[in-house]
C-alpha cells in the first residue's frame, strides 16, 4: 500500500511501544501514506519500549506523555504542533491496561483501586485527550481522530475482566465528544474494533491463544492482523471518510456478525 493519501497531514500517535504494536504498524503505514507525526508513550513505556527506533524509521520525534495527566497532554498538543508547525489532523490512541488482568484477579474479585487506575489510562485517557484537543483548538477541520477498542464492550469474553468496561466507556466517550467535535469543529471522531491480536499487551490475556483459533475459525475472512489494522486506520485518517463518525468500525474478518461458523459447528458434531 503505497499511496500517499496522507500527504500534508499531520498528527499525534499514542502507544507505540514494540513492533508487536498496531500504534507501531500505524505509524509505519501512516508514514507509507505521507503523513507525519509526533511519537508519544508514557515515560516508563519510552523507557521499556523500542519507540526511538520506530522514530528513526519514521523521521519522527518522541515526546514522553502520561495520557492521563491533563498538564502532560497539553505539554504534548502544544509541543507537538510546534515540531510540526501546524495543527493537528489526526490522532491515534491506543493505550489500554488493566491492573486486574495482568495480576491475574478473577472479575469476580476485582480490586477496585486496580480497576479505576485501568479505567483512568484505558478510557478516561480518552476523553482528557479529546477534551485538551477542544479546549486548545489544535485540530483542523475535517481532522479525524480515532481510538481502539474490542467486541468485549459489547459481549462477554471470559478473562477479558473489567478491559470490557474500560472499552464500553471508551465507545461512549467517542460517540458523546465525537458530537461536539463534529457539530462545532468539522472533526470526526470514531473507533476501531479489531480482532484479538497478539500485541505484547494483548498477550497478558489468559487463554488468548486459544481464542485466537476460535476467533480466526469463526471468521469468514480469518482474523484482522495488526497491519490490517493500521491500514484502516489510513483510511480513516484519509479525506476518504471525511463523513464518518460517531461510529465503532469492526475491523474483524467478520467474527462480530457470524453466530456460529461451519469449522465450530464441525468441531461439536464429531
């Protein structure tokens, strides 16, 4: 894919941190595309990750940012205009975690104070961003700004754990922000729900291998990798889809239309 339907755009991508990362495969493909950008992360992430060699590969700059520290994204907006010497006509945001599920806590037992820090950096985050973004007026009309998010927001997935409340939320903030943004600065706003993909959080997930399998089995056109992924985030970035918002994009191979698959059905009948 190597048309430059992004050329003279220009934005922020949150959460690249290794090359299992669809914000790293986005950023690869958004480069492809023309566009350029600024490389953010929190500062342990910068740290832990590899995203200085995704700048170097992307010509990009790195700016350390806690997503959910309203002083730090508004250093982040202003700083990141300056290196670009423009507005903003795009965002990526791909940041989840959730403290429950890394230490392994059932849902049935979640402890709270675990579950509002993953609330706070999965979905919070987003609304403090695209609040920051408003109040500053650092987007170009018909900018476009997209999160990440999964089918747990719409359907139980055991192991998943309170991730699922976290992307419900997320869903919610786009739809209700993305109204304003639309109605008073021509932005659109809108989310992606990828397939299960093994990203080094995404593997932190018990049991994600085999879902994997169920979920490539269960789809008529296999899973979406995380290139996938990034690709339609250029497409959504583009003036392409300069009437799209609002909305949660299934980016699925079709799992989140499909009851129940031959190769499933198979499985049970032998």
């Amino acid at each position: 894919m190597n048309h430059k339907i992004l050329e003279g755009k220009k934005g922020i991508i949150f959460g690249a941190l290794d090359d299992q990362s669809i914000a790293w495969k986005a950023a690869l493909a958004v480069n492809q595309a023309g566009g350029e950008f600024v490389l953010t992360n929190s500062p342990l992430a910068i740290r832990m990750g590899k995203i200085e060699e995704l700048a170097q590969q992307t010509g990009s700059q790195t700016i350390a940012c806690d997503a959910t520290s309203l002083e730090d994204l508004n250093h982040l907006i202003e700083k990141s205009t300056e290196i670009l010497n423009s507005k903003l006509d795009f965002v990526l945001h791909s940041i989840g975690m959730s403290v429950n599920v890394r230490k392994k806590r059932h849902y049935t037992n979640l402890k709270y104070d675990w579950l509002a820090k993953g609330w706070d950096i999965s979905a919070v985050s987003f609304h403090k961003l695209l609040q920051t973004l408003y109040k500053s007026d650092k987007m170009n009309q018909w900018g476009s700004i997209v999160a990440l998010s999964y089918i747990a927001a719409q359907r139980t997935f055991p192991n998943y754990s309170d991730m699922a409340e976290n992307k419900a939320y997320l869903e919610s903030v786009a739809r209700s922000f993305g109204y304003y943004f639309g109605k008073e600065k021509k932005v659109r706003v809108n989310t992606i729900s990828q397939s299960p993909t093994p990203t080094t959080a995404g593997k932190g997930v018990k049991g994600l291998d085999a879902f994997l399998n169920f979920a490539q089995a269960n789809s008529p056109l296999g899973n979406a990798t995380a290139l996938d992924c990034a690709h339609y985030i250029v497409s959504l970035f583009s003036d392409y889809t300069r009437k799209v918002t609002l909305q949660n994009l299934y980016n699925d191979g079709g799992f989140s239309m499909v009851g129940v698959s031959e190769e499933i059905l198979t499985k049970f009948l032998e």
